[in-house]
C-alpha cells in the first residue's frame, strides 16, 4: 500500500523527433496530509522552433481538509481555494491505476524496458503501454499514442513508504507575491445604503454600486456571466465609468459600463430604490447613450475581483455535470477500446464560460489523463468521432488545463459494459 511516495514525473509529447510540449512534476504525497508538488511546463519558443522555453511554473498544495493553495511563480499571483485532494488522483493513486490496467484481459505482453540495467516488464492496451517494477508495484514508464503523437511519462522515485517532512505540506503566501486570489469567496451579499459609510460622488455611492456589479456577476457568473468568455490575465484593470441619465424619460436611472482590453465594452442596466442599487441586467452589444451624460468619476475594476463562486451549488450547474458523466458513459468506442466497463474511474470537469456552455473534461484513465472540449449542446466531439485528445497534446491548451484545474468538479464515474453485436 502507497502510504507516502516522493517522485519526478517528466511527461513529454512528440511527433517525430519534434518536442510538443514537456511537463515535470516533483511530487511528494502522504495520504494522512495530502499532495505537494511543483510543475514545470515547457514549450516550443515559436511554433517550428527545437528551442523549450517555459510557459508555466507553479508550486501546489492540497491537503485532506480540502485546502488548495497554489503559487504560479512566473505571474506572481498565490491562490486560495477549496477543493478535493481526489482532484489530483492520477498523481498518487498510482498503484490502483496499475492494478486496473493489468487486470484488463486485453492488456498483452511487450518487450520488456531498461533502465539504468534493469528490466520491467511491460503491457499494451489498446494506444497505451506501461512498464512497472513488479516489487515496488509502480509504474516506471508510459506510452500513448494518440494520432501520430507519442505522449510519455518517466518515473524516477525518490523515497516510497519513507518519512516526509512536514514543511513540505506548507506553503505559505510568498513574500514576492504581487496577489493574493480567494478563488471560493463567501457568497456576497446586497450592499445596503444603511450601511454605507462612504460619501457620495456627484450623487453617487461609487463603492456600493461597484459592489452590487461585482456581487450580480459573481453569483450569476455560471448561467449569465459577462465576463466568462474573455481569456485575460486576472489581474487586468477595467476602466469604469458611470452614466446617468438626463431625464426620466429614458430607463434604467444608471448605466455603468466596464472597457475590457482587447474585447469592448460591457454595459450594465442599474436601478435603485431606498434600500440600494440593483443590476437588472448587462449587455456586451452596443448600446446608445442618448439621453446619458458620464459623470467625471475616476474608478477602475481588476478582473480577478469578478471571479465566480465555482465551487458553489447550483441546480444548473448538476444539470450540466449529470449530462456530461452520461455522455461519457454512453462512449462504448471508448470503453470497449480500454476496457473501461465495471470499472470506476475520475472525471474532473472544469468550466471556464458557463455563459458560452464551454469547458474542459478530464478522465483519468489508468493514470493517463485524457481530456477533450466540452458543450452542452454538443455535448462531446469523441462520442461523435470515438477520438480523445491526450492533455499533453497541445501545449497552450497544456497552460489553460493546468490553470483552469484548481476549478474541477470532480466525479467518481462507473463505466457500464457495452457487449459488441454479432455480425452476420
């Protein structure tokens, strides 16, 4: 049994003798405390060149009690968040993957593998082939391939069953830290005028109406967000600037648009009675200010103060997550393929535009994980074609996986048997 395990995991994708993409992991795992690791992902510096250069590196901690703590080193930016150590199953359940993949009838021998003299042996299912020290019950190498691409993973382990320090599960704010992102806030609630303490700019509260604008996208962000499908840094300054109108003939009182780099403008429809103002409603289409005059009030928003409560409940949010784990079971291409039916496997599903129905899906299958796009209305492209995407394929797509993972919702997925028909 894997009490305790400390490894590098170096996983690279080519095509040909040309690197797509290479990720390393140093990992260190203790089942009564959690994960740490530190990730490296390099990348071509052009699209033809040979020369890596790295995109993304980030130091990572998720502890039993839900806790997620993350530092991306290059942005500078240290992330909260509450999400389940089970997110990161394909990094520590290393035995138990091992053990479904070889118990899989259709696994067959290959030749074995050597490293540094020694041989392990090796079995191939379907595009994927693991080498394993049969004593340590580990794997040592893996192989897929996926459309002309040979995605591998190299194993060194460093300590197995031994003592971990505990400073390795600790990872405090870094004093370099330019941010400190909360990505589960509390649920915000209505800023009241009663309580505002603030004086008024040209009659308006500026803080409390910035504030109703942050509390309606943040809990709307799922279903309506309009600020869900701009792929931005978080910590990109909006310009705001409020409109009020000249006369009653025109509706609502306020408009309050948002000037996003590189996407236009956003306008916000707000109204307000004695106890505060409200949102009742947004557009991102152009809309005439006829009838408006802009008050000179300097304000400004950072886009990371608009982040969505992802982890919140949501009758929407299950509708989506429940048809997404049936179109995976219903893929018999690929659970026949892998031999995938009775058994249980993860799914994570990471939404970055509930408003565009757009995401991410991951199943870690025996340690691999695969990924493909995710769309209510499509549902999934691999139930149509019966082909997945490996997540090491792409390497932008690697950086967008890795950032967007401390936002899964994962799910435990029994997969059923799908018995082939006879042909006549």
């Amino acid at each position: 049994m894997l009490n305790t395990v400390e490894y590098t995991l170096r996983t690279s994708s080519t095509t040909g003798d040309f690197i797509n993409a290479v990720v390393t992991y140093e990992v260190s795992y203790d089942s009564n405390r959690g994960i740490a690791y530190q990730v490296e992902l390099q990348a071509p510096t052009t699209e033809l060149s040979r020369d890596l250069e790295t995109v993304w590196q980030a130091r990572i901690l998720n502890t039993n009690d839900e806790r997620r703590l993350e530092y991306d080193i290059r942005q500078r930016i240290y992330y909260q968040t509450r999400q389940t150590v089970r997110v990161e199953r394909a990094l520590y359940n290393l035995q138990e993957d091992l053990r479904k993949f070889l118990e899989s009838p259709g696994a067959e021998e290959v030749a074995s593998f050597t490293i540094n003299g020694r041989q392990y042996p090796g079995y191939r299912l379907n595009t994927l082939t693991i080498w394993y020290d049969p004593v340590q019950y580990l794997p040592v190498r893996r192989e897929n391939m996926d459309r002309g691409n040979i995605i591998s993973d190299e194993f060194t382990y460093h300590n197995i069953n031994g003592p971990i320090g505990a400073e390795v599960f600790t990872l405090p704010k870094p004093a370099e830290a330019i941010a400190d992102f909360n990505l589960y806030p509390e649920a915000p609630t209505l800023p009241r005028f009663e309580n505002v303490t603030e004086s008024p700019q040209y009659g308006i509260y500026v803080n409390a109406l910035l504030e109703e604008i942050k509390r309606h996208v943040t809990l709307n962000q799922w279903e309506y967000g309009p600020f869900a499908t701009i792929k931005l840094p978080w910590l990109t300054e909006m310009a705001v600037t409020i409109y009020r109108r000249r006369t009653s003939e025109v509706f609502p009182p306020l408009i309050v648009t948002f000037d996003v780099p590189a996407q236009g403008r956003t306008y916000f429809f707000i109204t307000y009675d004695f106890l505060g103002y409200v949102v009742t409603g947004f557009t991102q289409d152009f809309f005439e200010l006829t009838g408006y005059e802009a008050l000179p009030i300097t304000a400004s928003v950072m886009l990371e103060e608009l982040a969505p409560l992802y982890a919140a409940p949501s009758s929407e949010k299950d509708f989506v997550v429940d048809n997404f784990i049936i179109s995976v079971q219903s893929n018999d291409f690929f659970i026949n393929a892998f031999e995938m039916g009775g058994k249980t496997f993860d799914l994570i599903i990471k939404n970055f535009s509930f408003h565009e129905n757009e995401g991410y899906l991951l199943l870690n299958v025996y340690g691999k994980e695969y990924w493909d796009n995710a769309n209510l209305e499509a549902m999934f492209n691999f139930v149509a074609t019966g082909q997945m995407a490996d997540a090491h394929t792409t390497p932008i797509l690697i950086y967008a996986l890795n950032t967007l993972k401390r936002m899964g919702i994962y799910r435990e997925v029994t997969m059923p048997f799908f018995q082939e028909l006879p042909t006549v």
